[in-house]
C-alpha cells in the first residue's frame, strides 16, 4: 500500500523533508472509486447532496469529543466534530433526504483508525425508522464493499453473549468485577461510578473484537444513558433508539433515531457540559440555532455518520489510516 512512501503508521510519517503522500496511487485511486461510488449510490436512492460550514459558532456537545476552537474576528468558533447540528437545521427548513461528504476535526484523535482532520459521510433521511435507517446503512456497506448482507444484534444480546450479563440492569460492581474476571486494564482514574465508562471498556475489550466479524453486523439498542442525541424507547428498561456498524470489529457507523424533543436536548447538553467540567475540559455552546430549529418543527428522522476513511482501509486491507489518506497530520 505505500509505494509512494515509507509511512507504515500514522507516527512513522514525521520527517518534515518528506513531501509525498502517505498513500500509494493504487490506495488513493480506491479512495477515488469508492466516493464516486457512494455518491451514485445517494443519488439513486434520491439524496441532496448538501455542503454545511466547516467552521460553526456551535458544534456537537459531547463528553469525549474535542473540537477545535478558532478566533474568527474576535469571535469563538469550532471546527465540526461532525456536520450534525447544521444539517439538522436544513432538515428542520424542509429537507427530505440529505447526505454530505465532509471533512471534519477532533482533537486528541490520533492512532491506526483516528486521525484529528478526517473524512465523515453523514445522512439524514424524513420519515425512516431506526429500522429504515439500519437497512439503508447495510444496503450502503454492500454497495460499496461488495460485501455479505448485514446481521442484526442487539447490545444487550451482545454483552449476555461475550460478557455474560445484562448491560442494562448490572451495576458497577457487577461490572467491575467482569473487568477483574478477564483480566482487563483500566484506565487510571475511572471512576467506580462511571457505569457507562466501564460498559465502554467492556465492549472495547471483550465485544466489539467479535463483531462483524463473518459479515457486517448492526448493533442497536444502546443504554438508555448513551443516547447522545438519540430517542429513548420506554422499554423495561429504556433503551436508546441508536445503532453502530461494525465490520472485522472495527466500529465504521453510527445512527440515530433522532431526537426530536428540543428541551430534552437542552438537558442533555447542559448534563454533558457537567461532566464535561468535572473531566476538566470546557463546556460548549447549548446550540441555540439547532434548538430553535427543532422547536420549529423537525421532521421524525434517522441519521447515520460514517466514517469515510475507515472504509477505505476495509476495502484495501489496511492497517493504518494513513495509508488510505494522502497526508495525515504528521505530513500536513
């Protein structure tokens, strides 16, 4: 993959001298027929192909996603974690069926599948349900991966599975002590409290390593603490209407039935800045625009984000993202 270069991984791409890409021509010009081939696939299934600003006065308001913060003329702004907020707004104003190709940025992003600028495709469609919008997900995976039809399991199953109890009911006790069980690190500092932080390393370590593994597979039905901006369905317990696409355990989408509650959203962005604070990192905007346009009357719809470049090394047999990008951080 790197006849172009030396570059094996993100961090052996460092020498200033080296003007090259990172990726090969074979790479870059998979990267090429690729995104022609899903915007092809948009089109035939009726998607505008829409742009939104790179650079907002609000951006997503999430735990663990950091954006970049721009002066603009005396102004605070972001580079987006995702085109989410906006392209809700243009949903809001009557769009139908949407999709982007963008660039977008994270900071304290780096590693074989992260990169701080990377290349996110994002849809919205008006009308779909989460199950709509996992099927549109698995019809785009085999559009362009040439791959299996994809499976269905829910978080749940999947825990009862590879960890051997129900995520939504055990404690923190009941989790930590599977962490011990199987001989997982955890992080230095993690809280005995944080449920939803030892819910993640157990998928991280013990789950997701198993997904997707003989054909893509869509996992749905999240707890109802990670909803980020997702519904809640009132199961017994709650559930979150949210699902993520995995293929050889590498997580490549994530989708929402979204939520449509404007004040709930308030809530959840001003808890997420709580905890933003305790973890020491600053609170965002609430995202007025986005709520205003909310309360106007946005549409029942479901939204997916995928990460572009993960599929391109899918596709090639890549190991490293920086062999599927020209110039990755370390050669920008």
């Amino acid at each position: 993959m790197n006849d172009s270069g030396d570059c094996q991984s993100a961090g052996d791409c460092q020498s200033p001298g080296d003007f090259r890409p990172s990726a090969d021509w074979p790479g870059l010009r998979l990267r090429a027929g690729l995104l022609r081939r899903l915007r092809e696939f948009f089109h035939e299934n009726d998607f505008l192909e829409v742009e939104t600003p790179l650079l907002g006065g609000e951006t997503v308001v999430d735990r663990h996603l950091e954006p970049f913060e721009v002066d603009c003329r005396g102004r605070r702004m972001w580079l987006q974690t995702s085109p989410e907020f906006a392209m809700k707004r243009m949903l809001s104003a009557g769009a139908e069926a949407i999709y982007q190709v963008a660039h977008s940025f994270r900071q304290g992003e780096s590693g074989p599948l992260h990169n701080p600028e990377f290349t996110i495709v994002e849809w919205y469609r008006a009308g779909d349900s989460m199950e709509d919008g996992m099927r549109f997900t698995g019809q785009l995976c085999q559009a362009l991966l040439d791959c299996d039809q994809a499976e269905t399991l829910s978080y749940g199953e999947a825990f009862e599975r590879h960890v051997g109890l129900d995520p939504h009911t055990a404690g923190s006790s009941e989790l930590i002590a599977a962490v011990r069980k199987h001989d997982i690190q955890s992080p230095d500092g993690l809280a005995a409290d944080d449920r939803d932080a030892w819910l993640d390393l157990l998928l991280v370590e013990l789950v997701q390593p198993n997904l997707g593994v003989e054909r893509p597979l869509l996992l749905y039905d999240y707890p109802a603490s990670q909803a980020a901006l997702a519904r809640i369905r009132n199961d017994e317990p709650p559930v979150a209407e949210r699902f993520e696409l995995y293929i050889s355990g590498i997580e490549l989408a994530n989708g929402y039935n979204e939520l449509l509650d404007a004040d709930e959203l308030l809530e959840r962005n001003r808890r997420v800045n709580q905890q933003r604070r305790e973890d020491g990192n600053r609170p965002l905007p609430d995202g007025e625009r986005l709520l205003s346009a909310m309360r106007s009357g946005m549409p029942a719809s479901v939204g997916v984000a995928l990460g572009f470049d993960r599929l391109v090394m899918l596709a090639a047999g890549a190991k490293d993202i920086a062999q599927v990008m020209p110039f990755p951080v370390e050669r920008a």
